[in-house]
C-alpha cells in the first residue's frame, strides 16, 4: 500500500505576468488537494491517479471512484506532481520525472 498525495499547480500563487503553468517545471506553485491510499506502488501508483484524475467517471473502478468523490474539480497535467511515499512524481510532457522528497 502507498500514500498518495497530489500537488496541482497554483494558478492563483502565480504572477499574472508571468504564468508558466503546464510545464514541466519542480519550482512552480502547487496547491495540495488530496490524499489517499493506493494498492500500487512508485510510478505505476502516479499513473493510476493520472487515469482517476482523467478519465470518464463510467471507466473508473469502485475504489477509484471513491477517490473521485473526495476531489474531482481539476484534471492531472503537466506541471502538477503526484507524491508516491514521499517520492515526488512531476507530470511530464511525456512520462514522469522523478525526485525523492527534502521536506
């Protein structure tokens, strides 16, 4: 089991001349918006909130779709990080770009 927590960009903490949301950039603002467990662990628990965050409701199994009842108001994209055990996942372009957490 893992403990998931997720970081979406800060849109709001950005400077409004100088907003580089959905890139894939570790120093941007984040917001953290929802904790919970999975039974995946490392980069294929980062994937799994991908497709939570993503994909239709109707494609979703029953405990993804409680996930969902906790926070569906965003989707997961480049820029925002998923933290597996305290390793950082950030949303790529392509992928996942890893980094173990200093906090």
């Amino acid at each position: 089991m893992s403990n998931i927590k997720i970081y979406l960009q800060d849109f709001n903490a950005m400077d409004a001349t100088n907003r580089r949301g959905l890139v894939s950039d570790w120093t941007l603002p984040r917001k953290f918006v929802l904790e919970y467990t999975s039974k995946h662990l490392g980069e294929e628990a980062a994937e799994e909130a991908y497709h939570i965050f993503n994909a239709p409701e109707e494609m979703l199994d029953e405990d993804e779709r409680l996930v969902v009842q906790q926070y569906r108001g965003h989707s997961l994209s480049v820029g925002d990080v998923v933290q597996v055990d305290g390793i950082e996942y950030l949303c790529a372009g392509s992928g996942w770009q890893t980094r173990k957490d200093d906090k």
